[in-house]
C-alpha cells in the first residue's frame, strides 16, 4: 500500500539536498543544481566562513546547523535521545578547509541516513500515525528549505 503524501514528502526532502533526480529532467522547486550539496561544494571554506555584513550567520553555521538538526532527527528516529543545544549549533561560524570538509561529509552521512529511514517508511507501507508525525517529516522539508534559501542569498555575496 502507498501513501502519497509521504512519497512525495519524501522526494521533495530528497530534492532539498541533491537537486535533479537521476533520470529525471525537471525539479520540482529546486532549480537543477542548486540544491543543498550543490551548494556546499561550490564554495571554499573560507567563503563559507564569510560574515556578510546583516547577515546574522555565515553560509557555513547555516550548513553546520542543518547538519545539526539531520542528526538530531536520526537520533530520535532510532529511539535515542539527546538534549537539543540550537544555539550551540549555531556558535561556530568559521571553518579552516578540513572542518568545512568534515561539514559537508557529515551532512551527507546524515541525510543519507534521514533519507533511508524516510524512504523504508514508504516502503513499508506506513502512513501518518499522528498529527504530530506529519509535522515532523514536513518541517524537515521546511526546514532544508529555509536553510538553502538563505545559503543561495548568501552564495553570490561570498563569490
């Protein structure tokens, strides 16, 4: 049995990160490349590391943060728990190249974990429990969203 809303939950997700779908010539709200890992490897750490004057974080506490918050989700997913520090996600706005390396093998690492996990729930079946649920898978859209959106307006400052 399939659930569409969470199908296409799932790969508006899996867009946010990774852009085109392999086969596929269109997107759906991502422009081609300019998806989250896109983004990622087309600057150098120390552009990442840039503060744009009114900005109140650098592109790279953006991709630190959401990195962060991929973690968060595989904790709880796997029945663990871990006190949520959000302001501490966000303190560290510099990175030499190997931490700005590490960011984005780590947020690869965890998404490809957020995204296996999504994915064997459309596999088995599974719809929506709870309200709650729902709202959780879909802030995980809107929160990869909102974290792209202010790194590509950022992107040009720093280039």
């Amino acid at each position: 049995m399939s659930n569409t809303l969470l199908d296409a939950c799932v790969e508006i997700f899996r867009e946010s990160f990774e852009g085109v779908k392999p086969g596929n010539q269109y997107t759906w709200y991502v422009e081609g490349k300019e998806a989250i890992f896109d983004a990622l490897s087309s600057i150098s750490a120390e552009q990442a590391s840039r503060q744009i004057p009114g900005a109140r974080a650098t592109i790279g506490a953006h991709a630190n943060h959401l990195c962060y918050y991929l973690h968060l989700f595989n904790v709880g997913a796997h029945g663990g728990s871990e006190t949520a520090d959000w302001e501490g996600s966000w303190t560290k706005q510099t990175f030499n190249e190997a931490e700005w390396q590490d960011v984005a093998e780590r947020t690869h690492r965890e998404f490809d974990e957020v995204y296996g996990w999504h994915k064997a729930q459309v596999a088995e079946g599974r719809e929506f429990a709870t309200e709650d649920e729902a709202i959780h898978v879909i802030s995980n859209i809107a929160h990869a969203a909102y974290h792209l959106g202010a790194m590509r307006a950022l992107i040009p400052q720093v280039q």
